[in-house]
C-alpha cells in the first residue's frame, strides 16, 4: 500500500501524520510494537532513511519508545501528547490560515458559527 504523498509537506512528516492516525484511530494501541522501518519503507514503497527520520521525529516526541533490540513501541500517552501536536498545528496553521480566508472571501463570523453549528 503506498501513500499519495502531496507536495505541501515533506514526505516523513506524512508518514508522522499517518502513524498519528492509526494511534488516534485505535489502529496501533499505546503498548503495542510498531511496524519496523523496513516494513513501513516498503509498504509507502520509499526510502529506509525516511522512514527513520518520521521515527526519530516521534522518538523525540515520545510517541515511540524505542526498545533496544526488540523495537518501537507506541508510549502509554501517546494519544494525549498526539492531540497536543495537533491542537498546537491547528492553532498556529491552520486557524490563521482559515482566518485570512474569511477575510478575503469578506466572510463574516455569524456565517460561519451557522455553518459550524449544521
């Protein structure tokens, strides 16, 4: 199964996201052992030292903790620091992003607070 990869963000950082969801999605459960770089390399069909890279990303984070010589394996609260990641890219991105829209598109707040609550 391979990613489509889009150019608006670096490859490793797709395959943190995707990791990301499969533990807020209950796909990969805190305590479990995740994939190996060579099974996820393969599987994304791209290079090993990518696939390092998005797990060095979130053994910095503490999402995986790496067992030497059995493993990463996802941290007991990795959901809770996932979320504050998220909320904090949301906050800092995409909320300034949507902001600077609503201005542009001369978008006023009652409009979308009514589209929010549909």
């Amino acid at each position: 199964m391979a990613i489509d990869f889009n150019n608006t963000q670096t490859i490793y950082m797709q395959i943190v996201d995707w990791v990301f969801d499969q533990v807020l999605t209950g796909a990969w459960k805190p305590g479990d052992k995740a994939k190996s770089v060579r099974e996820l390399a393969v599987m994304f069909e791209v290079n090993p030292n990518t696939v390092m890279r998005s797990y060095d990303y979130l053994q910095i984070k503490e999402i995986l903790i790496n067992r030497r010589g059995v493993g990463s394996f996802i941290a007991e609260d990795a959901v809770d620091k996932i979320i504050a990641i998220r909320k904090k890219r949301f906050m800092e991105v995409e909320v300034p992003a949507f902001i600077k829209n609503m201005k542009l598109l001369q978008l006023d707040s009652e409009e979308v607070i009514n589209l929010i609550k549909q």
